[in-house]
C-alpha cells in the first residue's frame, strides 16, 4: 500500500482562531517518520501557503492552491499568471456586469486584510493571485445571475463561498489530487477537511474525514459516513486531525 494525505488548511490542519498547528504535532510526526507524503490543498495562494510547506519541512512534495485551479511545487514558485490575468480582463470587458463585484485585483493589501481579516503581510500574499479572484458582490441576486451567466459564456465559473464569490475556469482539489496520487504513484489515500469546498476532496479519497467545525456551516451528513469510509471527528480543528490520523494509522496497521 502506498499512502497519501490530502489536507484542508483553515479549520482543518490550522485552528480557526490562532492559526496554529501545534495540536496535530503527535501525528505529523507519525506521517514523517514513515515517509507518508502530507499534501496541503487550500484556497490559499502558493505565495500564502509556501511559508507554511517550508516550516512542516514538506520538501518537494506538490500542494494545491486556489482551491483546486492548480498544483504547485514550492520549490519552483512561478510568479506568471496568464489565467488570473484573463480573470481580470474579463471583468475589464463587462464593465456594466462587474460594477458591482470587488475583486482582490481592485483592492489594495489593506483593503484585503480588512475583509478578510487576515494580518496586512498576508494579505500581501492572498494578493498574488495567479488563477482565482474572489471578490465582494454588492448588488442584487438579479444583477448577479446576469453577471454569472455574461462570465459563463467566457468559461468562467463562480463559486459563493461564506463571503465571497470567487471567480475561475475550474479545477477542483478532487481533480488535483487524482493528478497527485498518479504522479507519486499512491494507491490509497486520506483527505481531511470542515468545509463544503473539502467534500468532492473526501467523497474522492479512500478514506475521508470530516473535521468537526464550530464556525461556519461545517458538512452535512454524506453517504460514505454510514459504512465507515468517511469519519467525523468529535474535535475541532488540529485536535481532531491528530486523532483522526492517529486512529486510521492504526487500522491500517501503520
Ligand atoms: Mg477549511
């Protein structure tokens, strides 16, 4: 059997309020020593998820960023970004449908940190998009569809998130992980996420796993729950993630 992990960021594998890892340290460690690679997949952009890759010492394996738009390797960042730039374009083209969407493009890094919340360097680095651009929506539903279906016929897709509406040509981290398990040559993996964008993730996986989330609308029950395929965890964030590591490890006589 060779082995892959897939993991969510923000409420998965990081806390919700502070960020940190340190709770999922026992089973990182179990994944290290035997050799198990530990792929991130995050709506992050490379530039926000290579200091993370680096500091869980991740080497050269691959993440998804953007929810899905891409894989990366870290140690070859590429700064070129022709499909983020056709994003822009587009909107630049459909100035009557877009006046009222407010991408990241058309927010400064303060701007981007207010309504994210994120600290202002971070914002700096959600800015350096290269595939993805979420944004803000201040008209009406109407406006919306009109504007969704004037983006459809360029074959750009949009996906509501909590708060924003994020524009792209596609990909999901299901898709990217079926590229990454060939690629490594993985027969079986695990995917563990707390949101609505993780459940294509965890249905595709050999083995899911729902992360409890006490913050946002979290998974509803899915099929794969009821014969033991999918499990939730009672713990939030990397509490939960290193229990549910630890436990599945340990069924598969790792
Ligand atoms: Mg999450």
């Amino acid at each position: 059997m060779r082995l892959a992990v897939f993991t969510d960021l923000d409420g998965t594998l990081l806390d919700h309020d502070t960020y940190s890892y340190s709770a999922a340290r026992p089973a990182l460690e179990e994944l290290k020593a035997r050799g198990i690679p530990l792929i991130l997949a995050s709506s992050k952009t490379a530039a926000e998820i290579a200091p993370l890759h680096a500091e869980l010492g991740l080497g050269d394996w691959p993440a998804i960023v953007e929810n899905g738009a891409d894989r990366i390797a870290p140690g070859a960042l590429s700064e070129d970004a022709p499909e983020y730039e056709k994003l822009r374009a587009a909107l630049a083209g459909m100035p009557e449908h877009a006046q009222h969407f407010k991408g990241f493009g058309d927010m400064n890094a303060a701007e981007v940190a207010r309504v994210t919340g994120l600290p202002l360097a971070n914002a700096a680095l959600a800015r350096k998009r290269r595939f993805t651009e979420p944004g803000l929506w201040s008209g009406s539903e109407g406006q919306q569809e009109a504007f969704l279906a004037a983006l459809s016929q360029k074959g750009i897709h949009a996906r509501k998130g909590g708060r924003f509406l994020t524009l792209s040509f596609g990909g999901t981290k299901a898709q990217q992980m079926a590229g990454i398990l060939a690629d490594l040559g993985c027969d079986r993996s695990i995917a563990l996420g707390d949101a609505p964008n993780d459940i294509e993730m965890i249905e595709a996986a050999t083995y899911g796993v729902i992360i409890r989330n006490n913050h946002g609308t979290g998974i509803p029950p899915l099929p794969g729950e009821q014969t033991g395929r999918i499990r939730r965890t009672t713990l939030p964030g990397p509490e939960g993630w290193n229990a549910a590591i630890l436990d599945l490890l340990a069924d598969l006589g790792l």
